[in-house]
C-alpha cells in the first residue's frame, strides 16, 4: 500500500524451516548429537523506500511464531533490499537478500538470525 510517493507499507506471511546438529563440547569422553527443529511462520510488517527506478531498501518488526524446539515466538526485526517491477495490472515482483533477527524479547533466552535471498510476488493496492 502506497503512503508516499516513494513510500509502502508491506506485509505477507513467511515459513522458514531450520534443522541442525548440536554436538556437545568435547571433553575426553563420547560427546552426544542433538537433532533440534526450529519452524518459524512470521508476518512481517515492513516499511519499503523506493529510489532510482527499480531499487528499494525496507525494513520493520516482525511477528513470529515457533512450531520447534526452541521458544523463540515474539517480535524481530527485518531489513532486506533489492530489485522490484511492478507490471500495469498491479502485480508486484521482488528480488533480493534479507536479514530476519528472532528475539527481541528482553526475557527470551535464546536468539536466531537467518539471512538469504527472497523472492516475492504480490499485488499493490
């Protein structure tokens, strides 16, 4: 949604899946493996500044929910930028890296950064 001429406020949903290992710090004797999950479903709501003709950097908090091991629900944070076109019809596609921080919360005692490359396809109101 347009507020701005070079302005958005965008949101969606997001699903990230992270499986690791987790090797206990070796100290002389048989260290064990853990298996862990952490599935996070996210809604984020970001702030989009568009410059030149296709280039935009945004960021906001984000809204996330753990369906894993490790409680990590609450608010982040996330920045991305990148390349958007947005056809006649309204249809909108973007490209490019983003960081998303799980955490926020002062009394969470665990924290998660995923970063990567995003693709998006959406519709300007």
């Amino acid at each position: 949604m347009e507020v701005h001429k070079n302005l958005d406020i965008v949101t969606g949903f997001s699903y990230v899946r992270n499986r690791f290992e987790r090797t206990e710090a070796p100290i002389g004797v048989h260290q064990s493996t853990y298996n862990e999950n952490i599935n996070i479903s996210s809604i984020p709501i970001l702030v989009k500044y568009h410059f030149l003709k296709f280039l935009y950097v945004g960021g906001g908090p984000v809204f996330g929910i753990n369906s894993g091991d490790r409680d990590i629900n609450g608010i982040g944070a996330y920045t991305n930028f990148g390349v958007e076109y947005v056809f006649k019809n309204s249809l909108v596609l973007s490209f490019g890296p983003f960081v998303r921080y799980h955490g926020l919360i002062p009394w969470k005692d665990y924290r998660l950064i995923n970063s990567g490359v995003n693709f998006g396809i959406g519709y300007r109101l």
